[in-house]
C-alpha cells in the first residue's frame, strides 16, 4: 500500500483550486471538506466520491476502478490505485457523507429532458412517439 495523503479544505472551490497549484497535493490524494459534505480524489480534474460534489468533478458512470489517464506518459494507466479508492469512500461513510451512486441524479435529470425534447419535436412533427 503506498502512502495515502488526506488535506482538509474550506470549500471545493479551494480544493480544486489547490489540486491545480499545490505541489504537495499529488494524484489521488483525498480531498476532505467537511462543511461541504465532500470527499474526493485529487487530479488534474479532482472527483467526489460523495452525492455532494460542489465545486469537484464526478465521474458519470462511477467507474474509479477503471478511470484511465487520456493524455501524457500515463494515459491508458489507471488514475486512482484501489487503495486511494477505499480510504476516500471509508474517511466519507465514516464523516457520514451519503457517497456517490451511479448513475448520479443530475445525469438522469439531464436523459430524462433530452428525451422530453425529443418526444416533443416528434409530435411538433406529427410523428408518432
């Protein structure tokens, strides 16, 4: 098991903000913000493990295991090891915080209107539904 770090913040802004500029705050390194109800894992694009993401990203499908670098000498590896994984969603269930399920609300928010929309301009053409 290789080193976990876990930095504490303010808010998910300042979270994010630090995982863009703060040297010390390395790759899948846990992001903990209490105030906020948010646990997360550090990247160039940090992610919430918890329902509550604030200002952090998600990942739609909730795929962490098989969440791939896309560019640079890492891409094709793994982001987060296992490890990194289970200590961010643990430090989440022990807070309290409700984690993250997949598909996440808003993503099916968002299927369930492209559909409405859809639905509507089939019948706008007369077409049936």
């Amino acid at each position: 098991m290789s080193t976990i770090r876990i930095h504490f913040f303010d808010s998910t802004g300042d979270a994010y903000d630090m995982t863009q500029c703060d040297e010390n705050i390395k790759n899948g390194d846990t992001l903990v913000i209490v105030d906020e109800k948010v646990v997360g894992l550090a990247d160039t694009w940090p992610v919430a493990v918890t329902k509550n993401a604030g200002h952090l990203h998600i990942l739609g499908d909730g795929t962490f295991e098989t969440y791939l670098h896309q560019f640079g000498e890492a891409a094709g590896q793994r982001v987060f090891t296992d490890d990194q994984i289970k200590v961010a969603r643990a430090i989440a269930s022990a807070w309290g915080f409700e984690l993250q399920t997949y598909p996440p609300q808003h993503l099916l928010n968002t299927a369930e209107y492209i559909l409405a929309e859809q639905r509507a301009e089939k019948q706008r053409r007369g077409q049936p539904t």
